[in-house]
C-alpha cells in the first residue's frame, strides 16, 4: 500500500544569517512514512528539530536533501492534501471566529453562503456555536485552538500535521482538546503527524511513537507501536498497566536524548 | 462591570469639566492682558501693543462671526479643505501602493532604499516653488506639496506593517490554499492597515500643513490666503481667526479619521478591554 506521507532521508541545513559559512544541520538523513489512516507522535527534547520536520512535510520548507512524497506523488510547493495546525497563534486576528473557518473555502472559490454553512456546523462541532462574531482576542486560548481546528478541519485534508498544538493550554483544557481531537478524527481516521515533546500526550492519542535525538542532526532513534485500545480516553488510559509498560520501554530511550538537549540549552 | 462603568463615567465627566475651566481661564487671562482699558499697562508702553500683538478675543470672536454671516468664509475654507482631503487621499493611496510594493518585493526595496531615504530627509516645503511652476497658483500646487507630505509618513507605515506580518498567520495561510494574491488582500494589507491607521492621524495634520503653506506662498483663496492677507495689514485679530479656524477643522478631520479607525479596526483589543469569556 502507498503510505499517505513519506519523508525520505531528509536532511535541513541552514546557514547562519550573520556568517554564512556557519552551519547548522537541524535534521539528518530521516526518514518517516505515515500510513493512511495512522496516527503518528513523534517526540524529542526541546530543539531536536520536530518542527522542522513538519514543515518539510508541509512544504513549507523545502529540505537541502532527500524528498517528501504524498500518497506517492513527489511533493513540490505547498501542500496541499495537508492542514497545519500551529504551536503558535495563526489565526487572522482581524477576522472573527466564522471569517476565520470560511477562510479557506473562501480561497478555494466556495460560495460565501455554502462556505458560511459549513463553517457554522464545525464551529458547533468544536463546541463553539453562538461565537461566530467574537474576534480572536476575545477567546480564550483554549477556544482559539478549537476554531484553529474547526479551520483545519473543514477542508477535510488526508494529512494533519500537528505541531504542539495544545502545549499552551492548561492541563485540564488540554486533555479535553485531546479527546475531542481524538473524536472527530476517529470520525474519518485520516493519517495525522502529531509533534510533542510530552511523551504521555504522545502515548495516549497514537498508533505509533517515534523517537527523535537530541539536535543538532536529530534523527529518529527508537519507534514504538502503541497497541492500546481505541476509543480511548485520554486521561484514563494513563493509568492502564500497558499505558505504564510503554511510558516505561519509551522513556528509557529517550531520557538520555532528554539530558543530551537539556545540557546543549545550557551551553548556548 | 456596572458599577466600574458608572465610576468611569463619572471620572470622564469630571476630566471634560476640567478641561473646559482651563480654556475658559486662558480665554479669560487672554481678554484681560490684551484688554487696553482694563489693565494699567504694566509691560508695554503703549496700552494698545498688547491688543496689536496678540489680538483681543472678542475682536477675533466677532471676525469669525463676519466671516459665517456674511458667508465669505465658505469659498476659502472650501478650497483649503479640498486641497488637504485630496492630497490626503492621494498621498495615502499612493503611500499604501508603494509601501506594499517594496516591503514585498527584496530587490526592488533594496534599489529604492537610499533615494527613498533621501527622498524622507529632504525638506520637502521647499518644493513648493517648484510646484508653482508645475502646477500653477491654483489648487494643483498645494495638493502636490501636501501629497509629498502625506506620502512618506502613511508609505513608511505600511512598509513597516507589511515586513511585520507575523510568519505564522502567513504560513497558515499559505497551508490553507491562499495564492499570492489572496495573501495580499486577505493577510498582508489587513495587517498594515493597524499602521497606516496609527498614521492617519498624523497625515490629515500635515496634509493640512501642506494645503495652507501652499496657499500662503502663493494663492487667490483659502484660508491661508486669509491669513497672508490680513499678516500684511498687521490685522492680528484675523490672523488669530484664520487659525482657530483651522484649527477646528484639523480636529473634525482627526476626528472622522478616528471614528472611521474604530469602525475598521474592531478587531483590535484596546488596551484595557478584559472581555474574555
């Protein structure tokens, strides 16, 4: 079968902007392939290049070697069978809660109308009707992660890439986002790349973990297939005996690669 | 939320009361000084220099009375505002355009860079006489030497708006199907519109500047033509007049600019707004 997404040995150097003979390689000779329909966590310590990693994959940063297939089509450009869904803010903050999920349906030439429909269905689906003239300042951080979802999701990619995207959030609100994230994408089970740097998230909403080294020339060091029953909740699950099992074979390799990024933070 | 409300009002309130007993006490210390009855002349040899140098306030008061009733005024006040709303539309316009063109384009910006820099340090109200030749004594020359005014402010700001697009909102976008120009409409120029509204205000100002020192170098009408005229006859009361009229207008002028920010702009938290949920 053709995996949804393939990185195949990409590496990303980039060159330092005060002295260009200065190099930095973020991401070595990895390679990482998702199967249609499976979620994937990769984890690493802080700085070990996991975001890189996903913009390669979004085709938003073209890497100095190797290649990104999408469902076996070599990718140039943008991708556009993927949604993004950022550690930081994205969302057009002069557009309120409806203009932002109409957003790209509306760069697809949807009708406003039919764009508009939609887009009130989601944002119920994501707990969030009634709030379709708030602006972003307005909501609290938890609710701009689900409109940024709600913008996600309405254009139904077969590629979700995650970038931390509950890190901000407090913990409660959090492992509520996860369920619900976990809900809706049991709904059509699409292939997702979930970045984390918190192992148990990791654990709780995968298929599969895969383990990056510290940077810099992070690449993946461990994968582990996550057999836990689904559906699955995210906060129960953590006290199941295989949940534990796994924490445990999984943190054993990626401690070391923890303390190697803790001590290169201390020196910079 | 109520109560908070009502103990800002009250503070507002108190704030314009305040303000209004400043103005009334300078209008007062300014009849009373200039008065050349009513005070012994204490600094001035002859009682009437003080009235000579800065007017008398009921003598000014009465000149903009004249101006409204006999309705002389409209012609001039209608040419200055003509000339300031234009080369604030055009100076805007053209500021918006090339500020989006070179923060957009690397090599183009780089080419521009020390002459737009030159442009900027140049005393542009020097141009004024080059303008004359250009576009005659008529409205054409102010609004030119207003544009040049306006321009470089409302470009800088945009520019600067444009380079400050957050990366993030701008790879969202690209990630959820925006084309070029899709960015530019719906990212780009949403975002430099907060910066060219912060420089609005300080355009109508200078794209008044630009209209009344057109006209005092050289007119028929206006305001400031009013002004030349009557600086001529050493008439300070009318001089004064022509200012506090300008003045006035200047502040309308802000003020649409304002109300037309707040419309635009609701997306903006204010600063203090906790309206969260």
């Amino acid at each position: 079968m053709i995996p949804a997404l393939a990185l195949e040995n990409v590496t990303c150097t980039f060159a330092s902007r005060e002295d260009p003979s200065r190099r930095y390689t973020a991401v070595r000779d990895t390679t990482l392939v998702v199967r249609a329909g499976e979620f994937v966590s990769v984890v690493g310590p802080t700085g070990c290049g996991k975001s890189t990693l996903l913009n390669v994959a979004a085709g938003l940063l073209a890497p100095s070697a190797g290649g990104v297939k999408v469902h076996g089509e070599p990718l140039g450009g943008v991708n556009a069978r993927a949604g993004y869904m950022f550690q930081s803010e994205a969302l057009m903050p002069w557009r309120n809660t409806l203009a932002n999920v109409t957003a790209g349906l509306e760069f697809r030439g949807v009708g406003r109308a039919e764009a508009q429909a939609r887009a009130r269905e989601w944002l119920k689906r994501v707990g969030l009707g009634g709030f379709e003239d708030r602006y972003p300042h307005q909501l609290s951080g938890g609710m701009r992660k689900r409109v940024a979802l709600a913008q996600m999701l309405i254009l139904d990619p077969q590629i979700l890439l995650m970038d931390e995207p509950f890190s901000a959030l407090d913990i409660q609100t959090r492992q509520l986002m996860e369920n619900e994230l976990l809900e809706l994408w049991s709904a059509n089970r699409r292939s997702v790349v979930f970045i984390t740097h918190d192992l148990e998230e990791a654990i709780a909403l995968s298929d599969r973990v895969v383990v990056l080294s510290a940077g810099p020339a992070s690449r993946p060091i461990g994968e582990f297939a996550v057999d836990l029953p689904r559906p699955r909740d995210v906060a129960d699950v953590r006290l199941t005996p295989r949940f534990i099992e796994l924490h445990t074979r999984i943190w054993g390799v990626m401690k070391e690669e923890v303390l190697k990024g803790y001590a290169q933070q201390q020196r910079h | 939320m109520r109560s908070s409300n009502g103990t800002e009002g009250r503070a507002r309130w108190r704030l314009r009361v305040y303000q209004a007993v400043l103005l009334a006490l300078l209008l007062a210390a300014w009849y009373v000084l200039t008065s050349p009855t009513l005070l012994p002349p204490f600094y001035f040899s002859n009682p009437k220099q003080a009235a000579f140098l800065f007017g008398e306030p009921l003598e000014v008061a009465g000149r903009l009375w004249k101006w409204f009733a006999s309705g002389e005024i409209y012609i001039h006040l209608w040419v200055t505002l003509v000339e300031t709303l234009l080369a604030f539309a055009i100076g805007t316009i053209l500021g918006v355009i090339f500020g989006l063109w070179l923060a957009l384009s690397p090599t183009a910006s780089a080419i521009f860079e020390p002459y737009i820099t030159a442009a900027n340090a140049m005393p542009r109200v020097i141009l004024a006489p080059i303008f004359f030749i250009w576009f005659g004594l008529d409205i054409g020359s102010k609004v030119a030497l207003g544009v040049t005014l306006v321009f470089f402010i409302v470009f800088f700001n945009v520019y600067q708006g444009v380079r400050e697009v957050s990366p993030v909102v701008l790879a969202n976008a690209r990630m959820l199907g925006a084309t070029r120009r899709q960015l530019l409409r719906h990212v780009y120029l949403p975002s430099a519109m907060s910066w060219v509204f912060a420089s609005l205000h300080n355009s109508v100002g200078l794209a008044f500047v630009g209209a009344v020192v057109g006209e005092y170098l050289g007119s028929a009408r206006g305001v400031g033509y009013l002004i030349l005229q009557a600086e001529g006859v050493f008439d300070m009361n009318t001089v004064v007049a022509g200012v506090l009229l300008l003045t006035v207008f200047a502040l309308i002028l802000d003020g649409l600019v304002g109300l037309a920010e707040r419309r635009l702009m609701v997306w903006q938290p204010r600063s203090g707004e906790t309206e969260r949920v």
